[in-house]
C-alpha cells in the first residue's frame, strides 16, 4: 500500500548548489555511495546557467540577501505501485501545475526501484517575469516602479502571513493526484494526506529513516544514526552559542571604547559652539548634533567590523549588512561637515588662530591612543607631548587616515615659509597621481551607470580610497572636483575623454577655478544664477505627469540655492547690487526669493510657485 509523505522545505543561503548536486549526483555525491536516481529534469533556467541546475543555485547562494534562501524544496513520496513511467509522468504534472514557467527548478526521482521511491523538487521563488537578467541581477531586490532595474520578484506562498494555509492547500492537492494517477492505473490503494488520528487509525506514525540508515539496516547492522545527529545537533547548537556570546561582548567592548571616545568628543564640540555666536550660532547647533549622531553610528559600525571576522560562522549576515549603510550614511554625514568646515573656516590661520594648528595633531594623538593605534606613531607624539588641550580635542577634522602622518594644517604655508622648489615639484606630482587615480576610479563608476548597470563593490572602493587620497594630497580637492563636475561641464568631458598629463592639467585648473569661487564671492554670486536660471529651464522642459520625480528633483534643487542664497548676506548684498547686470528680472522667481525677509519665506516661494503644477503642465 502507498503511504503519503509531503514536505516542504527552505534552503538557507549558501546552500543550494551542494543540495542540486545531490538531488542530481553530481559532486561528492556518487551514485554508488548515495544510490541511483531515476528519472530527472532541470527546467525554467536562465541562459547563464547553461542548463546546469548546480550552476543556478551557486549563483542564488553568492547573490541572494545575506538571510534569504536560495532555494525551496517539495519532497514528495511516490506511490510504489506505479511503474517508472508512470511515476515520471505523476511528477512532470505536479510540477507543471505548481511551478509551471514561473520558477527555476530541478526535480530527480531516489530510489526509483526501491521500497521508498520519492523526489526532490526544489525551486527558486523568484518569479521569472520575461524580463532578461544577468546572475547577479537575477536575484537582487525588485523594482517595481523599474522592473528592469531590479531582480526578480520573490514570491511569499510560503512565507507571508498565509503560508501554513498554502502548505495545508499543497499536501491536499498531493494527495488528489497522487489517487487520480492511481485511478488511471486501474489501482484499488489510495492515499490520504491528513493524521493517523484524523483518519482514525490508532497506531504510532513511523518516521522517514532514508538512505544511511536503510543501507545499515540492510546489512544487519543497529542504526543508531539518530542518535549520533542528535548529540551532533545539540553539539552544534552548543557552539554557535558560544561563538554568539563571545562575538557580542566583543561588540559590548568596542561599543564602550567608541563611546568613551564620544564623550570626550561630544564634550569639546560643545565648547566649539560656545565659541560661535551671532547668526552662525543657529546654524552650528545642528550641525554639531549632527557630528554627534555620526559618532555614535561610527561607533556601531566599528562593532559591525569585529562581527565581520565571523563571517564564516554564518551568524553575522544581518549584521554585516548594516554596518555596510552604517557606513555609507557616516560618509555621507562626514562630507556634509567637511563642507561646512571649508566654508566657515577658509584660513583657519586667521580664523582659529595659530594654536588650532598645535591642537590638530593632539586630537589625532587621542583618538589613536584611544583606538589602540598608537604603533609607529613615536615621532608624532614626540611633538605634540606636553601642549595643552583646547576646544577642538577629540574632534577629527582630518579627511583621511593618510593626513594623520602630515601634521596639522600640512597645506597651510605662513608667510616667509613657501616650499623649496623640490618639494614643490614633488607636491604637483604627487597631486597629478592623485587626480589621475580619482579620474579612472570615477570613470569606471560612470561607464556601469551608462550601461544601466550597477557599481561594483571593489569599484566604490576604489572611489572611497581615490577620494580619501586625493584630500590628503590637497585637503578639500575631491569635494572640489564634485562641484566643478556639476557646474562645468568641460571637466566631466576631461575626465571620459582625456589622459595623462592632459588630463590632469585641466582637473587642476578646474581645482584652481573652485578655488577662486570660493575666494571671490562675485564668481559664486554669478554660478548661483547661471544654476538658477539653467533649472528654470530645464523645468519647463519637463512636462507631463511621467516627468513628476525629475521636476521634484529640480525644485529640492532649487530649494536648496535658495537657502544658500539666505544664508549668506554677503552673496545676498551681491545679487541685490549686480540684479540687473546678472539678469535677474524684477518679480521672477529668483527677485522675490532674493527679497524674501527670512529662509522660510523664502523657501515658501520656491515650494508654492513650483508646486502649482501639480506634475501635468507648466
């Protein structure tokens, strides 16, 4: 008589390729060790694949999200009374019927001619939407608004709040085909998916052996594999919990070191504010909240580093994926404090006066001595031991590991101390390096957008560490050349068309231009409007409701040149004197904004009149 078996399985990341050549023996899986299989089949597989149902769940176990699974799995026995064919014939239609063209899936028939014939079913859950996708698109998130753009949607049968019902529904469905195939084969048996107890039959449930435990069985031997796996399983369990325990008091540990330093960080950017009065108060407040939110994000993600050594230990995957937009959003953050820096304190000789230039390398001294970095650093301590601490201990400045080995303020010349020739010399080569470094990590960048492809990993770092050694070369130069390549449009063409020394001789003359604008506020003054007038036009040329996103991303645009413009009364003074030279028509947009007598009036103008068209017409 059959006997019903139905279950349904999830196969955790990292998985599948080693559980598709076992259901195939393929692999370490030899079919004199684990048995022969009967009939099998891959189905539904992308191109890239090559017909390989190992090589598609490879691609699902290295793309899939760190706590995804890379494959669901039906198990399924098969009723013994039926021939090969028939057999092969009862599975070809389950699975038609369940997964259809909408899934990737491989099935393979054990023990064909065995006492307990039975197949193996797994699938990918991603939903194949005709759309062609390369393996690591496949399996990223999907985009609905885009589908292009993104991977294939993930179906939630069994997942969602529904999913034991939908379980409940395809053991029901088994066991109606499992008998109309029975029927059709003239058999009297049948086979029922509910309980021993819900058919009223009084006996314990036996419980699946498979193949190790038959094989000993067979040769007359005790089969004690149970209870091996169990003592293996609570082994197990044991381990990962202590592994688990001494990974979070180490991110406890790092945690209270970054704290710690925090404090001491949080204590002497309150001093800084102090120090600031009048309307730039207003305005470093939040700032200096921010710095402090930073900090604090920092620190969780020096926790995430440590988790990062355990990667193998399969209990840091969530985590891992945090501390990676930990530390975009901290780059992020740093950028906007960097700019805010360079704008407020373009001399900081004259601004902050000589001792600024003393304290820089003490706070550089503290936050090593408090990250265990102190090695190698002897020469550093040496001349920054005995000064004394100041409003700015604790709170680092530098743009990059690298600048630590500069010294403080290292571009800063006082008069009478400009560079011999030689070191002149080699500062310009060193800067050229630099630039030419940034340029090809940029346009590698900008080639995968082009393509409608996403950056790689290894290439946003390339970016990160080009950027990084660019400001340490010439502190402020990689947020420098983001301006020159959204105001000038000559330098983007520079950077994808030019090479070498060519290259580089126009992205330091776009160096030396932002300069200038920063020092002259006439320049600024004229950029400001130059970008205001060139998205007024670019908003009329958008029209139509499909166009609605690119015309909020102008008017956040504008908006933001309109709280540039009030923030700063000497730019404000300029436009008000140079209107008419400049261009700015008397009751445009731009007059009334730059008459408004607050930012918030002024950022009222800019939401309401470039609100009004609601995304249909201009």
């Amino acid at each position: 008589m059959p006997h019903y078996h139905c279950h349904v399985k999830a196969g955790p990341k990292g998985s599948g390729a080693e559980h598709a050549q076992y259901i195939e023996r393929g692999g370490r899986f030899k079919a004199e060790k684990y048995g022969e299989i009967g009939e099998h089949e891959p189905g539904n597989l992308p191109d890239w694949a090559r017909g390989s149902a190992a090589r598609f769940f490879a691609a699902a176990d290295r793309f899939e999200r760190a706590n995804g699974n890379s494959y669901r799995e039906f198990e399924l026995a098969l009723p013994v009374e039926l021939s090969d064919a028939e057999r092969g014939q009862l599975v070809r239609e389950f699975v038609a019927e369940q997964l259809g063209e909408r899934h990737a899936y491989a099935w393979a028939i054990h023990e064909p001619r065995g006492h307990n014939p039975h197949v193996h079913i797994m699938f990918s859950e991603r939903i194949i939407d005709g759309i062609e996708r390369g393996a690591e698109h496949y399996f990223k998130r999907a985009n609905n608004k885009h589908p292009e753009r993104g991977g294939h949607l993930k179906s939630d049968r069994f997942t969602n709040s529904d999913g034991p019902k939908a379980v409940e529904a395809l053991r029901a469905r088994w066991e109606e085909v499992q008998n109309a195939a029975l029927e059709r084969a003239g058999l009297d048996v049948r086979v029922d998916h509910r309980s021993l107890e819900a058919q009223g039959i009084d006996r314990e449930a036996t419980r699946h052996r498979g193949p190790a435990v038959s094989g000993i069985e067979g040769r007359g031997e005790v089969a004690d594999v149970s209870v091996r796996r169990e003592a293996e399983r609570v082994e197990r369990a044991q381990a990962v919990q202590q592994e688990r325990r001494a990974v979070m008091t180490e991110v406890r540990e790092v945690t209270r070191q970054e704290m710690a330093l925090e404090r001491v960080a949080a204590r002497e950017r309150r001093e800084l504010a102090a120090e600031v009065t009048g309307e730039d108060r207003a305005l470093v407040l939040p700032l200096v909240e921010a710095d402090r939110r930073e900090q604090i994000e920092r620190a969780q993600a020096a926790a995430e580093r440590r988790v990062e050594r355990r990667q193998g230990l399969g209990i840091g995957g969530r985590l891992l994926e945090q501390a990676r937009e930990l530390r975009e959003r901290i780059g992020q953050q740093l950028g906007r404090v960097r700019e805010w820096v360079r704008e407020r304190f373009p001399d900081p000789i004259g601004q902050l006066k000589e001792r600024s230039r003393d304290l820089f390398d003490t706070v550089a001294q503290k936050a090593q001595r408090a990250m265990g970095r102190e090695a190698g650093q002897e020469q550093g301590a040496a001349q920054t031991a005995g000064r004394k601490s100041g409003m700015f201990d604790g709170l680092n400045l530098k743009t990059g590991a690298r600048t630590a080995e500069r010294g403080s303020f290292a571009e800063v010349r006082l008069p009478g101390q400009e560079p011999a020739p030689e070191s002149a010399r080699e500062g310009a080569q060193q800067l050229n390096r630099a630039l030419d470094r940034y340029a090809r990590a940029w346009s590698d960048a900008v080639r995968m957008q082009e393509k409608d492809l996403p950056i790689l990993e290894h290439q946003r770092t390339a970016f990160r560490e080009a950027s990084l050694a660019l400001d340490g070369v010439r502190p402020g130069a990689s947020a420098d050349l983001r301006q020159a390549l959204e105001y000038e449009p000559a330098v983007g063409q520079a950077m994808t068309q030019l090479q070498g020394k060519e290259r580089t001789a126009q992205l330091r003359a776009a160096l030396d231009h932002e300069a200038r604008v920063r020092a002259d506020p006439n320049l600024k003054a004229e950029r400001l409007v130059e970008t205001w007038q060139g998205l007024e036009a670019q908003r009329k040329e958008l029209s139509g409701y499909e166009n609605q996103p690119a015309r909020e991303q102008v008017k956040e645009h504008m908006k933001s040149l309109a709280a540039e413009l009030k923030r700063d009364p000497q730019l404000e003074s300029i436009l008000q004197r140079r209107q008419q030279e400049l261009g700015i028509s008397p009751g445009s947009r731009l007059d009334r904004v730059l008459k408004a007598p607050s930012i918030e009036r002024a950022l009222d103008i800019t939401e309401r009149d470039l609100g009004r068209s609601r995304g249909l017409s201009l």
